[in-house]
C-alpha cells in the first residue's frame, strides 16, 4: 500500500491558533544527537469544544517510537484522536505512535489530530516532553554512540522506479501557478514512498474500468437507511466524485468526458437497517473487517489488484474499486487507494449540499493528492487540500490534480 493511502484531517474551517515549541527528542541512550519542533495548531473551535493538529518535526536522529506528552493548564480533555493513540490522566496527556507513523526520520514530520472539550478557556500547552526528554528548542548531543559493527556486505538498496519526463503537450497552468505546483511535486517526489511505482491511484483504477468507477458503501452505524436515503448518498457521492473529474474534461489527453460512478453494494452488521428490498445493489452483512462491516474482499480492487475478481459473487461487474466508509461519530475523514472514510451523520446532513468539502478532500487523496499540515506552497492559503482552508476545490487544487495525470498519462499510453 501506498504510503499516501491513509489520511485523516479534522472537521471544520480555518485554524484559530498555532503555537511552535522547540523540544528534544531521544531515540535511546546511544543516540548521537537529539531536537525537535512541535507545532500545535487549534484547527476549530466552538463553544464546549475544539479541533487541534499537532505536527513534530525531528531535528536529530532517525527515531523508531515517539510519545508526546504535555499538560492541559485550564481542564481540557481530549475526547478522539486519528493517527495517535492519545490517553489522559487529569490534566496529562500522552500521544504514542500507531503502527504506521512510528518511524520518523532526520528532518521528517509527523502529525496527529484530535477532538476536545474546554471550558471557560483554551491555551494551548506551554511545555512538551518527547520520549521523556522535556523540549529545549534545539538539538542537543546525547551519549556517544557506539562504534559500527563491522558487516561484511552492505545491504543492496531497494530499486526505486524512476520518473520519467512528463510531456508538456497540453499543461499551461497560470504563471503565478508554476512554482507552486514545482513545488509540490518536488514535495510528493521526496516524500512518497513509492510515487511512480505505486498502481493503484484513483487514475489506474479510472483506467482499469475504461472511464468509470464502482463503489460499494460500509455502513458502521446503527441507523437504518430507506431506499430513497440509499439513492440519495449515491447520488451525492456521484456529484462529488464528478467536480473532480470535471477538472479533467478535455484537459491534456484526458479521455472520457464523463466518468459514471456506480454504487454495486452496501455493507452492514444487520440487514434489517436497510429498509429496502429490490435487488439493486449487493447486500452483505456482518462480513467485519477493521471492527466494521466490509463488502466482500474477493470483489475489492484493493484485494485484488490485479484487476481480476474469479471468486467476486456475480462476477467483475459486482467488483468495487472504492469503498465510501460511513462511520458514526467520526470526527474527520480518511482517504487513499482504498476510497474514503467520513461521518454517517456528516454526510446524511448533507445529501443536499454542492460541496461536501471533507468528502471532496478524501477523494483528492484516493488520486494521489498530498496533505499540507505542515507547509504551504509559495503564493497560496486557502484549498480544498489544505485542511480546513476551503470548502470548494479551487484554481490551485485543479492544477495540482491535472499535474498527476501529466506525470502518470504514459502508463497508459496517452
């Protein structure tokens, strides 16, 4: 799996506060050097309760775990957290590394998000720990590290695929536009694991189905669903997938004019919820994978890359590509190859609305688009990317999105 093919941003528009904390960050009693930079940002905030992003920037040597840990000063409490496991004991709070974010480089950054609670006031920490060393604002030598163990080979590195020269046939963005956008290739270049060998971007599965895409929607909550709501969520999902390929249409080569979404099925713990009873979609129940229902894995592209289905039930027409997650209670979004994870109630209060924002920015990360928590490319502030900076995909957002299909269009010959 891509790298890239897990986020999480919070729900809500334009951050309130941002506080820069240097600190010291410790990878064991051999390490050579240690520093680090915290960056809390209050990303929402309403009355009774807030959103905030935390990033940590590692200023010394490559570390393997982390824990971040500091002190509430006016009674807040963390109430939900994405990419950290946050626990809290009075006005302590810890945050520790997931499975996927614990390494974290010389110059790298990682970042979590939560929800909280507030009353009264809401300063943001003065004071974090790191791995138990208290934030000092730079980098400080530690013990010496041992001498190498001698090893008769090197290990052989991992071939990297190379990227090729993308055409400039057909890509005139804006002036002003240029060095932003070289910018964040440069960005996504540096940073993705595997950025031009990876193949299944929202692009290759676009490509896989000859200009179309299916979907089938994991329904984690214990709200029942009639048909005219079931047609209603594929219609808005439909709508937003289309303002992104609208960016395309007739951009560069791009080939289809349009690129139908179809939703083949629903998963649920209990058939009962869905009050329907036409054979429209594929129903499946209580298959649980990730403590939510699953549609069927032998019908998921993400299973099955290879872009053939012979144990799929009914055959490749009932595979999905891409899963719409609806999770109750969610408090932001998640994206990647995999499709999209947001609230059921965020969107069942939405149906109607033109840009359900956290959806559309989930979908930019199904086609490879990168997250900006902790960098803003020259002359831009305010897109659909940047996490709560917008409600719409903007100028910026369609030439980052059309910079995609310039780089990747040779593997499929165009």
């Amino acid at each position: 799996m891509n790298r890239r093919s897990l986020r999480r941003t919070l729900v809500g528009l334009l951050a309130t506060s941002a506080v820069v904390a240097g600190g010291a960050l410790v990878t064991d009693a051999q390490a050579a050097a240690a520093g680090c930079r915290v960056t809390w940002t209050v990303t929402t905030q309403w009355s009774g309760g807030f959103g905030a992003d935390v990033a940590v920037t590692n200023l010394g040597d490559p570390v393997t775990g982390w824990t971040l840990r500091w002190t509430f000063s006016a009674g807040q409490t963390v109430t939900q957290s994405w990419n950290a496991t946050v626990s809290q004991s009075g006005s302590a709070v810890t945050a520790t590394n997931v499975a996927y974010n614990g390494a974290v480089g010389t110059g790298a950054t990682v970042s979590f998000g939560f929800n909280g609670t507030w009353t009264g006031s809401n300063p943001a920490p003065t004071s974090f720990t790191l791995n138990g060393t208290t934030c000092t604002g730079g980098t400080t030598p530690t013990s010496a590290p041992p001498s190498p163990t001698p090893t008769s080979t090197p290990p052989s590195p991992t071939p990297t695929p190379t990227a090729t020269t993308p055409p400039s046939s057909g890509w005139n963005p804006p002036a002003a536009l240029v060095q932003p956008l070289d910018e964040v290739w440069r960005h996504q270049e540096s940073t993705y694991n595997n950025l031009y060998g990876f193949r299944n971007y929202g692009w290759d599965q676009i490509m896989a189905n000859r200009g179309s895409i299916n979907y089938c929607v994991r329904w984690e909550s214990t709200a029942h669903v009639t048909a005219a709501q079931r047609d209603a969520v594929h219609a808005a999902l439909a709508r937003q997938f289309g303002k992104w390929m609208a960016v395309m249409a007739g951009h560069n080569g791009w080939p289809y004019a349009q690129v139908p979404v179809k939703v083949v099925g629903w998963a649920v713990r209990d058939r009962a919820q869905l009050e329907w009873t036409d054979n429209s979609v594929d129903i499946y129940v209580n298959n649980i994978r990730e403590n939510a229902p699953q549609c069927t894995e032998p019908c998921g592209r993400f299973f099955n890359q290879s872009g053939n289905y012979p144990n799929c039930p009914g055959g490749a027409s009932h595979h999905y590509d891409m899963s719409l997650w609806l999770t109750a209670g969610f408090g932001g979004g998640a994206g990647g190859d995999w499709g999209q994870r947001i609230s059921s109630e965020y969107l069942m209060s939405n149906l109607n609305t033109d840009n359900v924002h956290i959806l559309l920015h989930e979908m930019g990360h199904s086609f490879g688009l990168d997250d900006f928590y902790d960098w803003t490319p020259t002359g831009q502030c305010c897109f659909i990317m940047k996490a709560g900076s917008a409600t719409q995909i903007t100028e910026f957002d369609k030439w980052m999105f059309r910079d995609w299909w310039r780089h990747l269009k040779n593997r499929y010959g165009y």
